[in-house]
C-alpha cells in the first residue's frame, strides 16, 4: 500500500476534528493512536483473504489470524474493503486487545472513512454493515455526599497548591464540568456577581452553569493567592488568561489533574473510584435526587441528547422510589 496519501489524509482528518469539531486535545490523541495502529496494521499485514471473508457476517473465526503474512502491502485506500476491515478485527482479537479498544478504533476508523467519503477521497466506506463488539455497559457508581466531603478533607489548603487543589474540587463538585473543560477554562469565564461559568464545551459550544457560594469562595482565595500574583511576571506566552496554573506557570494538564485525585485518593484511604468523571456522575445524580428534571439536567451537563442523560434515572433508586410512592394508591 502507498502509507503517503494515508498518512496526509489522517492528518487532514485530524486537523479537521481539531478546527471544526473542537474535539479535546485528549479526544484527538486518541483518534491519532487509533489511526496509526490501522495504518501500522496495513503496513505490515497483508492477509490472505478468501472471497467469503468479503461476504461472511462478522467473521471473527473464520479468518485465521496466523496466516502467511507480506511486509509488502499494496493496498491503495479504495482497495481496504470490508474483508479488509474483518481481518484487522480478528487480527485485533488474536492479540488479545479488549472489546473496549477494539470497539474505540473501529469507531475512530468509522469517523475517518466518512471524512474521507465527504472529501471524494475514497468511493466507498468499508466501515459500513460493520458489526462492533457488545459491551455491557455497568450503571456508574455514584458517590455519596458523605464520601466526597471526606475527600476534600485529605487536602492540605495552608499551601498554595493546596487552595489551587480544593479550588479545582469545589469547581468539580458545584459544576459537573468534564475534565477537559475544566482544564481549559480561562479567568475571563468566571462571573463572580452572578455566581456563573462560561463553559466551552464539546464542539465550541458554550453553557452557562451556576456555581455555589463555596466553589465561588476557594476560587476568589486562589486567584488571589501567590500563585496568580506571579502570573503578571512569569507566564508562559499564550497562557495569561489560563485559570488553574502549574508549578511552571503554564496551564495546568488532564494528566497533572488526574494525578492530583490520585494523590488525595491514596490519602483518604478510600476503596471508592474516585476522578472527575465519577465527581461528574454523582453531582447529576445529586441533582435529580433533589428533584432538578432532566432537561434541566441535560443543559447543565452539556449533552447534545436528552438519552445521554437518562442514565441517571437508572441509577437514582431514590427517586424512583419517590414518585412511586406519590403515584401508587397504595403505596404508605
């Protein structure tokens, strides 16, 4: 296969996933290692493949993923057929990569191809009539408030990275931000006569969100802290308005955030999974406890569907039981 014009269309992918689809940087490193997985694949693969591999329905074991293989492959990009596809599906199996991962690059594989169908690069999209691995998706735990209250109680706020640290929490816990938002957020986003965040969400698109008396308190102590009184002397170019700061002045990353929950979990001692995403969680399930509807809920959220969202409604047993109670005629 000639790997260039791949390569120069991936890239083209990638820019168009960065400056029109506002994809996070997180979300775009993972459509790049998906890529260039397939793209190795090809370059080292050339799978014997018979004519029922272009027909068969899934066929996970009817191709063999230990036959002959070519380091020469002359594939062009509208020769990768649905075969093709099946065998780095097997291939992907016989490597014993999970359900997950595999399911993750096929849909990376998916978005590609209809890009490149959009763009009249290819004729035809192998992805599709592609079945993908079931996963059985568990119900999220949430945490409860006892549990969250615990865990902020692990951080040391005498010290600056500390009132930075409980500063981030507060904004997790009032907001329901994701993780990439969070991290991109800039002081110009905050409104503190209102009590609001300008969040910039999946795809640019922005949302209004509330936050509490306390998220507003640790913020105002922080950016008053001596860690934002060196931001008018040392920052780093393109990073004046950046809201959470690292040690180095720049804006602070997932992975420093991650690390940071890391750090407060293993304190605590706490058997729970604990990260922004299950802070996430729990706060929606909080709100519809307290009654708040799911359109509500959605908007805060930042889901682009209302099926997104209902998810909580299978983990809220509370509520259930609630309007159960206020509907049924014999309910006590």
């Amino acid at each position: 296969m000639n790997i260039e014009p791949m390569y120069k269309s991936c890239l083209e992918f990638l820019s168009h996933l960065k400056n029109f689809r506002g994809v996070s940087p997180h979300t775009l490193r993972s459509y790049a290692q998906d890529l260039s997985y397939f793209k190795r694949y090809l370059e080292e693969h050339t799978l014997n493949l018979t004519p029922q591999h272009f027909s068969a329905p899934f066929p996970y074991k009817e191709i063999d993923p230990a036959s002959p293989l070519s380091k020469t492959c002359n594939l062009s990009l509208n020769s990768i057929d649905r075969g093709v596809i099946r065998a780095y599906i097997s291939y992907s199996h016989f490597q014993k990569f999970s359900k997950t991962t595999i399911r993750r690059r096929l849909s990376s594989l998916g978005s590609y191809y209809k890009f490149l169908l959009s763009k009249k690069i290819v004729t035809h999209n192998p992805m599709e009539l592609i079945d993908r691995p079931k996963i059985a998706k568990p119900l999220p735990r949430a945490l409860s408030l006892k549990t969250i209250e615990m865990f902020f109680s692990y951080v040391d706020t005498s010290t600056d990275s500390g009132v930075r640290d409980r500063a981030i929490l507060e904004l997790f816990f009032s907001s329901a931000i994701r993780l990439s938002e969070l991290v991109s957020m800039n002081v110009d986003r905050l409104d503190f006569e209102q009590g609001l965040i300008y969040v910039l969400g999946k795809g640019k698109k922005e949302r209004i969100v509330p936050i509490t008396k306390e998220a507003k308190t640790w913020l105002l102590s922080y950016l008053k802290g001596s860690s934002h009184t060196r931001v008018k002397t040392g920052l780093k170019p393109g990073e004046t308005s950046a809201l959470f700061l690292n040690k180095y002045l720049g804006r602070i990353s997932t992975r420093s955030v991650d690390r940071m929950f890391n750090k407060y979990l293993m304190k605590s001692g706490l058997y729970e999974s604990i990260t922004p995403h299950t802070f996430r969680h729990s706060i929606a399930t909080l709100w519809l406890e307290q009654g708040m509807d799911l359109k509500t809920i959605q908007k805060l959220l930042g889901h682009k569907s209302l099926s997104a969202t209902t998810i909580y409604t299978k983990v809220s047993r509370k509520v259930k039981e609630e309007v159960y109670d206020k509907v049924h005629p014999r309910a006590k």
